[in-house]
C-alpha cells in the first residue's frame, strides 16, 4: 500500500507503476489530500518497481511523488 499527503483536497491523482509503465488508473483524494493506493501482487513481476503519482497541490501546481 502507498499513502501520501502531498495533493490537494478532493481531486483526482493519476498513478502508474514502473519497471515497464503500467497504469494503474486514477484515485481520489480524501478531504484533507491524502490518498491511498494498493498494488496487487497479479501488477507486479520480480523487477524493481517504481510508483508514480501525478496531480495538483492546494496552489494547483502540478506534482510529481514516486517511491
């Protein structure tokens, strides 16, 4: 699971999953700009992989957030 705070409140955060993209859709923020993302084990393989996330902040900025 990956949690971040960083986006704006109520709005939407496009996310991908790296080694080789792959889009795993787009997901809410909550009231307060936090979000909540889970990866099953089926969109993983044995690489590396790197979370993407995009979207705005309060100042409606875009930002870029990955682990």
């Amino acid at each position: 699971m990956v949690s971040v705070g960083l986006f704006a409140p109520n709005t939407t955060v496009n996310a991908s999953l790296f080694s080789e993209e792959v889009a795993l859709g787009s997901v809410a923020t909550s009231q307060n700009g936090t979000l909540s993302l889970e990866i099953s084990a089926e969109q993983l393989g044995a690489d590396t992989h790197t979370v993407l996330l995009r979207g705005t902040n309060e100042k409606n900025q875009e930002v870029i957030a990955y682990t």
